[in-house]
C-alpha cells in the first residue's frame, strides 16, 4: 500500500486540483526562483513545477512552460487576471497565465475549437511526465511554447507567424525548413543561439494531427544574428550529405551549412504572408519543388493522377486496398532515384481477372478512351508540353487529340498482358494472366483519359475486374471481397501510369526505333527492285524496238498468243547462243590447244632437219675414209 500522506502534502495536493494556473511562454532563461519572485505579489505561492526534457545524456532543459500553484482560489484568479494581459515579465520576457485544467478538459476544448472556429480565451494543459500526481492536468506535449503561438502559427497559410508587425519588417525572424519532424525548440535553441541572441522560437504544427510541418520561425534580438544565420545556412544544392545524430553547427564556416540530426536546414528570411503565398511551391517526397507549370523531365507532376479519396478508400475491398498500397509504394521507393520517371504515355493495369485477353482489354481500352475523353481538357496536353520545357504557345487552342476506332494501331502501338510461363513437353509456353497488364499510347491525352475513365469504376468491376463476378452474383461473399469494415465491396481496376527506367527506356526506344528503321528500309528496297526492270528486261524491250524500226512504243504490247510466246522463247535462245559470252573455262581451252598445235609443228620441223643433217654427215665420213687408205 503507499505510504500515508502528510497534512501539508495532502493540502498541496488539494491546491494544485483547484489554485494551479499554467505559465506560458516562458524563457528557457527562467528558474523557478524567477517564477517565484514575479507570482508572489499576487498571493502565496504554494509550489512551482517547470516540466523538463532531457536532450542529452546528461543535459536536460524545460519545455516553455511551468506550473504555478497559489495558496487559496482568489489569489489564483487574480494572478490570472493580471497576467492575462501580457504586463508580466520573467527573465525579460512577457509571459502568459491562465487556469490549469485536466487532461480531458483540454481534449474537449481543442475539439470544441476547431468546430466553432474560436481560439480566444482557451486554456490548455501540459502532459508533465514528471508530474508525481495522476489527477492533474499536465501541459499538451506538443513543442510550441504556447497555445496562443499555435493557434497564430496554424492561421497562416505559408507557415508564417502572426505577431507584430515589425516582426517581418525589422528583418530579425528567419524562416527554417527541412527539419526533423522530431526537432525540439531545445535543439534548435542550441542551433541558431551560436548566431546571436534569441528572442522566439515558433515550431509550425498541422492543425488536425499537432504534428511538426519540419518548419520553423526563429526571431532573433538584433537583425547582425539574423544575417549570420542567413549566412551560415547558404549552401551549394550538390554539396554532400551530412549524417549526425547530434546537432551540429559552425558559425564561423562559410559553406558547410546548419546541420541538425543529419538534416541540412534550409535558412529564409521570413516574409509576410502575401508575400509567402506568391512563394508557395509543391514538394516530392524527397522535398524538391515539383513545378506543375514549367519544366519537369520525370513528369512528376502525374505522381498523384490516379489517387482515390477517402471515400472512395472505404467502400475497397482489402485485396485491392493492398494492391494500391503496394503499387504505391513501389512507385515512391523508385521516384527517389533520379533514374526513374513517370512514362505518360504508358499506363499499368492491376487488379485485372485472369480471364481476360487481349482481344477484351483492346475493347476495353478502346472504349475507356471514347468515353473517357471528356475528362480530359486542353491543358493537360499544354502541361506536358510545359513540363518538356518546350514552346507551349503553339499548343493552345489545339484542342485535345482526337481518337478513331477504326485505326485503333495507329493510337495503340502496343498492347501486353503479363502471364505465366510453363513447360509442357519441354517446351515454355505462356499460361494463364497474372492479372496485370500495360498499355502504350501514341497520345499522352488518351492515356490520361483512358486512366480517368477506367480507375475506380465500378461500371467495369463486373467483366473485367479481378472477381468482379463474384461480388453481383446473389451467393455466399467471398472473403477477399470484404472491406475493412466487414460489410462486402466491389472491386474495381487499379489503373496509373507506369514508372520506368530511363537507361531501359532509352535502350528499348532505340531497339524499336532500330526495327522500325529495318522495316522501313526492306520496305523501300522492295518498291525499288519492282520499278527497277532487270537486265533480261532491257535487252528484250531493246531488241523489240529494234524489230519495230527503232521507234519506243508508248507501252509494251504482250502478244498473249502460243505462237508468239514460242517464237519469242525461240529468239531468245538463238541470241542467246550467238552473243552468249565466252567464259574463262573456254577461253583456256582454246589457248591451250593452240599451244599443242605450235608444239606439234616445232616438233616435226626438227625432226626432217635432223634427218638431213644425219644422211650428209655419214656420206663425207665414208668419203674421208675412202681417201685415207693406205693402199690406195
């Protein structure tokens, strides 16, 4: 059991449930002797509680606020009604007092107004950790370091603050951006105070979740610190990324920037709000500006083509829900990259039932396009002529591109189903759909209508959607066929345009640019070789008008007759024999014999010559021998 408590706890315990009031707006300078000293002239002051956060692990700092608790209820109610009007100071800062309520007074009441639309006069409550008691109320653990500053911070429409007017004029407020949404007013206290004196510190929040924006105004005392900040904060768009897990900070660099958890923040000098929302500009998920109008090479600006509301979200099915949850954030992990971008002339098409082929998606396409052109207009053919960073002047009035169903190639060039592959017999052959399939468009306009039309249609879920039969047909509801809510939906085609790889892409664009140019060229070559008459041609046309007295006909006559035909055959094979040119084959053999027959005559000349000369020779030798005898 807890320990009894003493008469003097017991009596502070009483007190804090009814003579407690909350300080707001409280200088992280101020104690609680400081607390002390500037209540006490409105009564007794029982106990001062400031809540504390602790940001390192050692340090810790309080959170903006404290707790004030007076002797009897008058003596609360006037230090409340005093102080309401800003004339109290601590630390050399105005403060503001108001009644602590409980925890759940302080949920009704921010519901109450964010229904009639009345902040004045609201007192709200910290969530103190700390606090020993259960019972009392505790400050909302937000980081705003007041409610009032909250509800000026959420009436602005470019996160810029409600305050004074010399606040912007006096150039001493700064605006940061790309802060952790987790960032304290400590850590960012600790960020900007090596700059100079701070003054404010406004963390922006939405309205309807009291989570940070992952901005912030900080004003500065004297506008040298503002431009210190100012100039610590530039820095190149392609420096490196810097990972901390601590705050970091050099105010005598120049060019590493203000880093804090790992985040480069982005430093502004804030401006009022006409002139912010003429700066308002769209970010990705990556917190670059994505520019509707103007250039925009991944076509970013159809990241969201395609989304359903939260109606719309209700009445799906869960296998749907995961379908569109799973497309979605494949597409926001690829479009981190640089590499990829949205293709606007592609779409994808989920959630489709297997039982459909191509020749029903043609129809389907065919008929999503003629109805869907409607809800297509001539500016969002101009904006993707902007988004080129091309000349749009030329495009307006244009109109949208029209579409014929009876050309439906022309407008379609590609048309691709995703299935299965099997082998049968050894053989891959495609199977069944995986329920998936992409669809190429000649014209971004039917593409985009073809999108609005099909998407979330209900009118479609019947024949074409993946158990779209199944959810009409009177039985037992399928189990993939239930909402979230239990009750059973109708599935529908989840449509959007498809994200690519640009490398691929170009790659794939010049293979089919490479048989398009081949197909061209065959094409050509063809129509060449038939107007072109071949060489049999020209002799035969040659040898007519030859036969005709050399006068050209103004056409050809073809004789059809059997005569004709062979006497024509017959001349052509007699000319043929006459002027058909020697080959070499021939011609060697010619050659060849003309060089035996000049051998053959060598050879007999040589012979009688031989034969002459022998028969001389052994008659003068018989002689000579005759005349040498001795007897003689």
């Amino acid at each position: 059991s807890e320990p009894a408590l003493t008469e003097e706890e017991e009596t502070l315990r009483r007190a804090k449930k009814r003579n407690r009031v909350i300080v707001r707006n409280l200088s992280f300078y101020a104690k609680a002797s400081h607390l002390r000293a500037a209540l006490s002239a409105y009564g007794t002051v029982l106990d001062v509680h400031i809540p504390t956060v602790k940001t390192s692990s050692k340090a810790t700092t309080h959170r903006g606020f404290a707790f004030v608790t007076y002797s009897t209820v008058g003596e609360a109610q006037r230090a409340v009604d005093v102080c309401s009007k800003g004339e109290v100071e601590v630390k050399g800062r105005r403060v503001a007092v108001d009644w602590s309520v409980s925890k759940d007074e302080h949920k009704r009441g921010r519901e109450v107004e964010k229904e009639d639309d009345d902040k004045e006069g609201e007192s709200s409550e910290g969530d103190d950790s700390s606090d020993d008691s259960s019972d009392d109320g505790s400050e909302d653990g937000s980081d705003d370091s007041s409610d009032e500053e909250e509800e000026k911070e959420q009436e602005t429409k470019k996160e810029t603050k409600k305050e004074a007017p010399n606040d912007v004029s006096d150039s001493c407020t700064i605006f940061l951006r790309n802060l952790p949404f987790d960032a304290t007013q400590k850590q960012i206290f600790d960020l900007c105070i090596p700059y100079g004196q701070v003054d404010k510190i406004f963390i922006v929040t939405d309205p309807s979740t009291s989570m940070s924006k992952g901005t912030a105004f900080v004003k500065f005392k004297y506008k040298a610190a503002a431009d210190r900040a100012l100039e610590a904060g530039k820095v190149e768009e392609d420096a490196p990324f810097v990972q901390s897990k601590d705050v970091q900070f050099d105010a005598n660099s120049t060019n590493a920037g203000i880093i804090l958890n790992g985040r480069r923040v982005l430093v502004d000098l804030a401006v009022d709000r006409e002139q912010a929302g003429k700066l308002k500009v769209e970010r990705d998920e990556d917190g670059k500006a994505v520019k509707k109008v103007g250039r925009d090479k991944r076509n970013l600006y159809l990241k969201n083509e395609g989304q359903v509301g939260r109606e719309g979200w209700e009445e799906m099915t869960k296998l749907e829900q995961e379908k569109r949850q799973t497309a979605d954030k494949d597409k926001n992990t690829k479009l981190r990259s640089p590499l990829f971008f949205i293709n606007p002339n592609r779409l994808s098409i989920r959630n489709l039932d297997k039982a459909v082929d191509e020749s029903a998606l043609k129809k389907l396409i065919v008929t999503g396009i003629t109805r869907g052109l409607v809800k297509v207009e001539e500016d969002d053919c101009v904006n993707l002529i902007k988004a080129k960073g091309e000349d749009f002047r030329a495009f307006v009035g244009a109109g949208v591109p029209t579409f014929d169903p009876k050309n439906v190639k022309l407008y379609i060039p590609s048309l691709y189903i995703d299935r299965e592959v099997v082998e049968v017999e050894g053989k891959k052959k495609t199977g069944a759909s995986r329920g998936y399939a992409f669809v190429e468009f000649s014209e971004h306009a039917h593409a985009l209508a073809c999108l609005r039309e099909l998407n979330y249609n209900k009118t479609y879920s019947k024949d074409y959607a993946a158990f779209g039969g199944k959810s009409s047909n009177g039985k037992k509801v399928d189990p993939k066929l239930v909402g979230m809510d239990g009750s059973p939906k109708t599935p529908t085609l989840c449509v959007e345009f498809t994200v690519e790889n640009k490398a691929k892409a170009k790659k794939q664009k010049e293979r089919i640019d490479k048989v398009k140019g081949n197909t061209i060229k065959q094409i050509k070559e063809t129509k060449k070789k038939e107007k072109t008459p071949s060489r049999g041609a020209k002799q035969r046309e040659k040898k007519r008008l030859l036969r005709e007295g050399g006068a050209p006909a103004a056409a050809p006559v073809v004789d059809k007759s059997e005569k004709a035909a062979k006497r024509q055959k017959k001349e052509k094979v007699v000319d043929a024999k006459q002027k058909r040119p020697k080959n070499k084959a021939m011609m060697a053999d010619e050659e060849d014999k003309a060089f035996e027959k000049m051998v053959q005559e060598y050879k007999v000349g040589f012979q009688k010559e031989g034969k002459g000369k022998e028969q001389k020779g052994t008659k003068e030798k018989k002689k000579s021998a005759a005349d040498s005898r001795w007897f003689d």
